[in-house]
C-alpha cells in the first residue's frame, strides 16, 4: 500500500509540473484569477419568488461560490434570467422570436455583457446557459420547441455572443427536474411528455458544440436535474397553478444555492484552465484539474476519495 501510496503521489507531482511548465512565458499565474460571468436564462436564473433575489439568486449564490475556491479571487457577473422565456427569446434576430411579435432579449445581454467587460477589462469571459423549461411546455400562442429548433436557436445565439467576444468560453447547464403536472395562469402547459423533452434537449448538447467554435462551448452540469427530482419539497417552492393545484418549479434559497454550487463546479474548470486526462490512473474515474499551485481534482467524488486517504490535502 505505502508502494502505490509514492507512486501515486509521483504521478501527481509529475503531472503537476507538466502543468506549471504549461503557462505561457510571461502569462500570470491562476492563483488568483478573477473572472466576468454572464447568466442566462429564465426564471430559475432570475431567482423568481425570492424575497431578496439580489442576494439568493443563482447567479449572484454561483459567483459567490466560485469567489470561495482555491485560486479564484472576484467573480463579477450579470444575471440575464427572464421569466417565461424560451430560446427563441434569446435570438439575436427579432423575426425569428416565436411567437411572432414577442421580444428578443439578445441585446439586452449583449448590453450587460459590454458594461460588464468595460468595467472590469481583460478577464476571462465566460457566458453560462440554462434555457429548455419553457421550451418544453405547451403554451398558448405556439407548441414546444422541436429538438431540432432548440439545437438551431442554441447554436444561433452561442455563436451570435463569440461572434462579438472570440475569446469567450459558453457553459451548457442542462435544464432542471420540474414537476410535470402544471397550467399555469398564462396558458403554458406542463406534462409528462414535456419533462422527457428535457433529456432528449440535452442529449443534443454535442450536436450543439460540434456547430460552434471549437474549444469554446462546454457541456456543464448535468446532475442537478436528479437533485431537484429527489429533494423538490424541501428545495423548491409550492406554488399553486390555475387550476389550484400544487407544483415545483423554481428552487427557493436553500435550492438556489444547490444549484449554484452544481453551476460553479462545471464553470470552475474553464477559470482554472489546466486540466490533464488522468482516467487510467488507480482510484481516479474522473480528470484531475491543475492549477499552478499544484493538483487538485474538480471531481467531487474522486477529489473526497484522495483527501480521504490522505493522498492530498
């Protein structure tokens, strides 16, 4: 056991130089790197139904989060969420919203974005998405949108945002677990067959990267959806539709911070930048992620199963 121990820990160290030996001649080390962050979304992003959104909002609970991690020092973001949108709400071209007529909020996080860049210059740019709720339900003025709809819409705005910031980095979140029984007073339909759309919107996630600039769209989290499933009467608000019957739809504080902490994780490695597939080493099944300080595995699994054993600190 002491063998595998030293070995381990050679393996790590190794790696661990190789990582360092990476930076770039006259780039900055990540030990403290801030960031700018633009949310988008819906209503879950808008942190509806909270009594102080400006404090307990998913992106405002993310950013702090990141802040909180070794190597990263200031989060500044924007928290695009609009309540009620789907994908077609996010399109750069006001024709192309369905329905006809209705809004486009692509400038309006083109406008964040550049008062946020120009605030705080020459950080790293990252865009984090979660929008398909409203795009799986039936509402009034027009059906769900068609997989194939959602990949052409993601792809439109993705591409729209690297197409005026090149280096930016965008982040898939897949969409969360909702209730699936729900009218809602403006017409919008929710059902058994519309939470299935979820997964299949998010299996078309790679359909979505392979159309976008290569190396800058990133599939992010993915498991906060089972997460909200199993604990949605504590996590997530009661609310009651318009036929007076229960449902769960937007996390409350408690959930909002879950899931902030689910958005972080998968928006950590893009700010750290250093990552070394180690999946054929023992007890490691998921990557290792290195800063210039050393080594230290974004997995939370793998990174409680080395510290545990006393493999790292």
């Amino acid at each position: 056991m002491k063998r595998f121990l030293l070995s381990l820990s050679f393996i790590i160290c190794h790696l661990s130089f190789l990582a360092q030996a990476s930076v770039p001649e006259g780039r900055a080390s990540f030990a403290q790197r801030s960031a700018n962050i633009v949310f988008i979304g819906n209503s879950i992003t808008y942190g509806a139904l909270h009594e102080q959104r400006e404090l307990t909002a998913p992106p405002v609970q993310c950013a702090r989060w990141l802040s909180q991690r070794e190597g990263i020092d200031t989060v500044y973001f924007r928290n695009c969420g609009r309540s009620g949108k789907t994908t077609y709400h996010f399109l750069p071209n006001p024709n192309d919203v369905i329905p006809a007529g209705d809004k486009t909020y692509f400038e309006d996080v083109v406008a964040k974005t550049r008062e946020l860049v120009k605030a705080h210059a020459g950080l790293p740019l990252i865009f984090s998405i979660m929008l398909g709720t409203n795009d799986t339900v039936e509402r009034t003025k027009n059906k769900h949108t068609e997989p194939d709809d959602y990949v052409r819409n993601l792809t439109t705005i993705i591409d729209s945002l690297l197409t005026l910031w090149p280096d930016a980095h965008v982040v898939l979140n897949k969409p969360i677990w909702y209730y699936p029984d729900y009218h809602t007073k403006g017409g919008s339909i929710a059902s058994k067959k519309s939470l299935k759309l979820i997964g299949t919107y998010y299996k078309s996630f790679p359909k979505v990267i392979a159309n976008c600039k290569p190396g800058h769209v990133h599939i992010g989290d993915a498991d906060a959806y089972s997460y909200f499933k199993k604990y949605y009467k504590t996590d997530v608000f009661e609310e009651k539709d318009a036929r007076s019957k229960s449902y769960w739809l937007h996390p409350n504080e408690q959930g909002a911070k879950k899931l902030a902490e689910y958005w972080g994780k998968a928006i950590l490695p893009i700010l750290l930048n250093y990552v070394v597939d180690a999946s054929d080493l023992p007890l490691l099944s998921d990557r290792l992620h290195f800063n210039a300080q050393g080594a230290e595995t974004l997995g939370d699994r793998v990174y409680e199963t080395m510290r545990n054993k006393k493999i790292i600190k």
